[in-house]
C-alpha cells in the first residue's frame, strides 16, 4: 500500500494522502482475512496508548486514518512527518465511491430498523452500482449475535460500515475476527445517522478549524471531563521532545 506509518506517543497513525486512497483501499481488498480501517480522534489516540483490547486493535489495524487537529499538532511538535487529517464523513464518501467504481459490495450493522432503512435507500440512490448486500440492526439482542456474524460471513461484502447501536465499536470485528470473513470493516458512529438525514454532519468550516468537539460538549456537557487527559497529552509531547528526543 501507498502508506506510511509514524509512531506517535506509542501509537502507529497512518499517512494516506487523498491520491493514494484509491490504491490504498483495492490494496485492502486483495488481502486476505478481516481488514480494519480506524477513524483516530484525539481521545481515541489517548486509549490507545494503554494496553487495552481497544490498543491492540488500533495497533493490529490495517488504517489508522487521524481525524483531530490535535494528532497533527503532536506529529509536528515531534517533528514527525505529518499525517493527512480526513473529515470521517466525506473519507467514507470518498471509500463508498471508490467501491462503486470497481462495483464492490457494502453491508450496514447499526442503527435502529427505521433509520438503517431510510439510510440504504438513500445510499442505494447514490451510488447506483455500489451492491448493498445485507443490513442489520444494532442494539441487538446477544442470542442473536452468531446469527449477525454468520449473515456477514455469507454475505461476503467488500466493507462492512458499522455505526451506532454497536456498543464495542472498533473492536466489535476485532474481537470476532476469527469468525469473519475478508471484509474491511470500519466503524464510524454517525455514518447510518446521517445517511438517514437523521442526523447532521459537522461542517466543513467547523471541522477545518477543529472546533468540533465544542458541538459535542454543547450536547454532553460532561465530556468536559476530557479536558483532563488532553493536557496529559500536552504533557507527554514536551517530555517526549525534551528526554527522548536522541
């Protein structure tokens, strides 16, 4: 594949410039076994610097696409290579279309039925030669959860766009990937919200000034919280640079 992988703070980030995603994505798909393609947001980055099932999944993933302002100022600071930030909407747009031009397959898990409806409707008129081959509910009920895996495995799709009602996320596939097949699977919380026209998407003025988590914290005024380990973020960059800089 055309990319290049920094490590930052412990964490691999990928560099994936817009022209090479094209080539970057039929790469996944000639490989075998489960692909997994991550959207790293600066919490995300935080946890995966642990020693979580989260951590290992970022670290075994075969994209790690950075989605704050945030990680590009660390890899800066550090003077690293600097990755490419993508807006997690239209980089999807970007997947879903290059899976059309090669007429793949996609396959829906999450959200509720209604919406997970509207949101293959709307996707099927847009990308008219994309093949939507299965779709199923999140929220769902355990008992049913080998019944979800095996519809998926049959199914054989391209990608597999996981999004709310998912409660593992990321390492929903992570964890069952022994049981699937040689699907990408991305995770991408919003994604059948917005297809739906359930939910908007962040603008591209906010998400170009990196202010989109202040959206987020007039909804969950709690994630004030998160305030705390960003500056430990802060904190390690200067004790990297000045101790570890050799």
């Amino acid at each position: 594949m055309a990319v290049e992988r920094i490590n930052l703070l412990g964490v691999g980030i990928d560099i994936c410039k817009p022209e090479d995603m094209e080539k970057t994505i039929l790469d996944l798909l000639d490989k075998q076994g489960p692909k997994q393609i991550v959207f790293l947001n600066i919490w995300d980055f935080l946890k995966a610097r642990g020693k979580s099932q989260y951590a290992e999944c970022v670290r075994n993933a075969d994209l790690v696409i950075p989605i704050s302002k945030s990680i590009l100022g660390g890899a800066k600071f550090l003077k690293k290579t600097v990755p490419v930030r993508y807006n997690p909407f239209n980089a999807l747009i970007n997947i879903l279309s290059i899976l059309e031009n090669h007429y793949k397959s996609v396959y829906f898990l999450g959200g509720r039925k209604k919406t997970v409806m509207t949101a293959e409707k709307n996707v099927r008129s847009t990308f008219k030669n994309l093949q939507i081959v299965g779709r199923c509910v999140g929220y769902y009920h355990k008992s049913i959860e080998e019944d979800v895996v095996q519809a998926i495995y049959k199914a054989c799709p391209s990608l597999v766009l996981m999004s709310e009602g998912i409660k593992e996320k990321d390492c929903w596939s992570y964890s069952r990937r022994d049981r699937l097949n040689s699907s990408i699977f991305l995770f991408y919380n919003d994604a059948i919200g917005i297809f739906s026209d359930r939910k908007k998407r962040i603008s591209e003025k906010t998400f170009e000034h990196g202010t989109e988590f202040l959206h987020e914290l007039a909804k969950k005024p709690l994630k004030i919280v998160l305030i705390f380990p960003f500056f430990y973020y802060i904190i390690r960059l200067v004790w990297e640079k000045i101790f570890k800089k050799g």
